[in-house]
C-alpha cells in the first residue's frame, strides 16, 4: 500500500507525515482538515495521532444512497444532487445537467462518496464538451469509473475480499481489505440517516 510504503527515513510515509511531522502540521495557523490514509487509522500508530494532534481522528460517512435493505435511500440522494447544484451553482453554470434523472443517477453512482461524485460530475462534464450534460456522458463517465474499479480489484485475494465483505458486511484488518479501503474499491457506512 502506497500510504505504508518506507519514507526517506525508512518508517512508513504515513508515519513520518503524520506523526513524525505532527509539530509542523500543527503549527499552520489556520483551520486545517487533515486527510489520513485508510491503513494509518488500522494500525497501532493510530492511538500516537490522537495524542499528537490533542484529538481522535474522525471517519466522515459516507452519505446512503441504500438501505440495508437494497431500497434507495432517497434522503441521501437528494443531499448528494444539492451538492452537485450548490457546487454547479457557485461555479456559474446552471443547469449544468439535462435533467434531474442524470444528477440522481450520479448521485447514486457516487457510491455516497462526494471525492467520487466531484469525480464522476467532472468525468462527465469534460467527457460531454458542452452544457447541460445529459445522460448518455454521465453513463459514459460511470462505465469508465466501473471498469478502472474492476481493474484495480482484479487481483484474486482482493476479489476474495469483496466477496466476504459481501456476505458477512464485516471488513477485517488485513493488507487486501486496507487497500480496498485506501483505493475507494470499499467503503464504511454508518447505518445514520437522521442528520441529513
């Protein structure tokens, strides 16, 4: 995994960024958000991160776009399209989409993930060369997504991942489960809709 690869000083990268580095990560003065890699939170420096930012590290969910139970879960989906919109709007383009089947479509194709939607939106924007993008760039942009996941999961081990995660909807903290995690092939969702 790229993120516990050896560094200049021959400790993970992680590690030396994130904790061996703390003092000057902590002193930009301004509000910062801190992106740490998916194995660094799965290993037993994660207790060192808590203690040398003065705080837990946070997983942010996933937004739902299913219930447990393979239903849409159509409050999450509406957040997901008013993201893309707010984030179209502040752009200066509206409508930036044919319809708002496409942006559904793209909201539920995101996974949940908003990294994945901005993705996927700009896949399709670029893909379409012009505005509004209708669905037939958004379904391109999907299908190119699709097949780089397949690719990145091809390998047996992490196939057998997939397909006990699928069955016992438990990931275990093993190097093909953390880089399903570190390359978005999986996600963590909390079961909480309330909030949206």
């Amino acid at each position: 995994m790229k993120s516990l690869e050896p560094g200049a000083a021959g400790r993970p990268l992680a590690v030396e960024l994130f904790l061996d580095g703390a003092d000057t990560l902590r002193s930009v003065a301004c509000h910062t958000l801190y992106v740490v890699p998916t194995p660094l939170l799965h290993s037993p420096a994660v207790a060192d991160l808590g203690y040398r930012f003065d705080a837990t590290p946070r997983v942010l969910p996933m937004v739902p776009v299913f219930t447990r139970d393979h239903q849409p879960c159509e409050p999450g989906i509406a957040k997901l399209v008013e993201m893309i919109e707010r984030r179209m709007r502040y752009a200066g383009v509206d409508p930036a989409f044919d319809s708002p089947e496409t942006m559904r479509r793209l909201a539920i194709a995101s996974g949940g993930y908003v990294r994945n939607l901005v993705a996927l939106a700009r896949s399709a924007v670029v893909g379409s060369g012009h505005l509004p993008v209708t669905g037939d760039f958004v379904a391109d942009a999907i299908r190119d997504d699709r097949n780089a996941a397949e690719l990145a999961a091809a390998r047996a081990d992490l196939q057998e991942a997939l397909r006990e995660v699928a069955q016992t909807q438990r990931i275990q903290n093993t190097t093909a489960y953390l880089e399903l995690l570190e390359n978005f092939l999986l996600s963590k969702i909390r079961d909480r809709v309330e909030s949206l």
